[in-house]
C-alpha cells in the first residue's frame, strides 16, 4: 500500500470511500510533506527509513499526487543530489513545519509543532528504552496519527504507547515497478549465492551473519557464496563492521 492523500483521509475520517470521494478537490493542488530527521541529510542506499520515504514520494508524485522530502537546516546540502528525481524543500527552522499547507508526515521522530493539518507520524523505529527517549516517544504520539510499517510494529507500539491496536494504521513498504522489470541471470555456477541486503548495523543482525560462517557446516561447505552489502558504511557502526 502507498501513503496517498485519500488513504490519509481516510485513516483521520474512517470511510475510505467517502475520503476518496471528498479528496479529490481537496488535494488537487495540496501537497503531502515528509518531514526528514532536523539537521540530518537524506542518504541513499543507506536504510529502510530512508529507502521506504524516498519510494514513497517517488510512487505518489508518479500517481499524480504532490509529494516532497522536507529537510530542516541544512540548506541545499540535503542529500537531494543523490534523488534527482525527488522534490525536496529545505526550512532553516523546525518551526517553520507549521507554515506548511497539505498533509504533514513526520519520519522517525515525534517532533511538537502545531500544523494546520492533522499531522501523520511513520513509527519506523522500534519504542526506545531510555526514560528521556520514551517521554519524547509518548508526548509526541498523543495528537497524531500514527502509521507503523508492519503489524509486528503497530502491536509493540500499541503497548508502549497503552493505545488500542487499531489506533495504529499499517503501511508496509513497497517493491519499486523496476525490480519486477529485471532480468535475473540464471545461476551457472552451482552455488548457493547469499545476500546479506540490510545495513550494517547490530540491530540488523549483521554479526549473527558472521557468527554463522565459523560453523564448521557451513565453513566447509564450498558450494555457498556470501555477499554483503555496504548500506550503512557511511555511519560509524558500519565503517567499524565494513
């Protein structure tokens, strides 16, 4: 499923039916807002966030629906020379979210600025552990309407958060048109190709990668073939892996 405006509508109203009818005039020059981390770029090829908001924007702006990545502080140095193809807007100020006309969608992080708009917030980030982390988390989810990417994460949002489940609408991430559009080599070799494709980070389970290959089955066998990507290099946890 895409984020589009009346699928948003819809989430706030409750009838996708009647948002989708009501939508049409109302977001005909509207524009859906992905707010990026404050004072973070927006890299590419480096992790799901960024990967599922990037596809976002690209798909909704293809089905006719205005998108843009809003990037905060950082001027034209935003990461929007490596998405040719994607609108980016800069603020100077988080504050200035509130001037926005359109659909606000926070990425990651629950920050409190008044909007004219129901805002939005993507749960991509597991519920933080730490009491300063998880009082931020709380107070910043209490106004909004929340999206988690998986039913797994809206469950373990939902008990963090003491909200009924259902208040969580679901989006999962989706496979860009060109992926289905390419030719797969045929595998001559005989081998069993495996690709590690997350980032390099713990979390990830990079080190459970390579814990693996010191069991002696697997270290022996001759016919298996790893391959690791580097998404995540450019942060210090991936140098130290890479």
């Amino acid at each position: 499923m895409v984020l589009g405006a009346p699928w948003i509508a819809a989430a706030v109203h409750g009838s996708r039916a009647v948002a989708e009818a009501d939508a049409i005039e109302t977001w005909a020059v509207a524009v859906i807002s992905f707010i990026w981390s404050p004072g973070t770029s927006l890299p590419a090829g480096t992790g799901g966030s960024e990967n599922y908001t990037v596809g976002q924007v690209r798909e909704l702006n293809r089905r006719g629906v205005r998108s843009q990545v809003v990037t905060v502080g950082l001027g034209n140095a935003d990461g929007r020379d490596e998405f040719t193809d994607i609108p980016f807007l800069s603020l100077a100020m988080l504050d200035e979210v509130g001037a926005l006309d359109g659909t606000v969608v926070f990425v990651n992080e629950p920050h409190l600025v008044s909007t004219r708009n129901p805002t939005y917030l993507i749960l991509h980030n597991p519920p933080p552990i730490r009491d300063h982390h998880k009082s931020f988390a709380v107070e910043g989810t209490k106004d909004r309407a929340l999206i988690a990417t998986s039913r797994y994460a809206a469950a373990l949002w939902s008990t963090y958060l003491d909200v009924d489940v259902s208040t969580i609408n679901v989006v999962y991430p989706f496979a860009e048109p060109n992926f289905a559009a390419q030719v797969r080599p045929p595998n001559e070799s005989r081998k069993t190709r495996i690709l590690y494709a997350g980032r390099l980070s713990p979390e990830k389970g990079i080190y459970t990668l390579l814990s693996t290959l010191h069991i002696d089955i697997i270290e022996q066998d001759l016919e298996l073939s790893f391959t690791a990507t580097t998404a995540g290099a450019d942060k210090v946890q991936g140098k130290i892996i890479e």
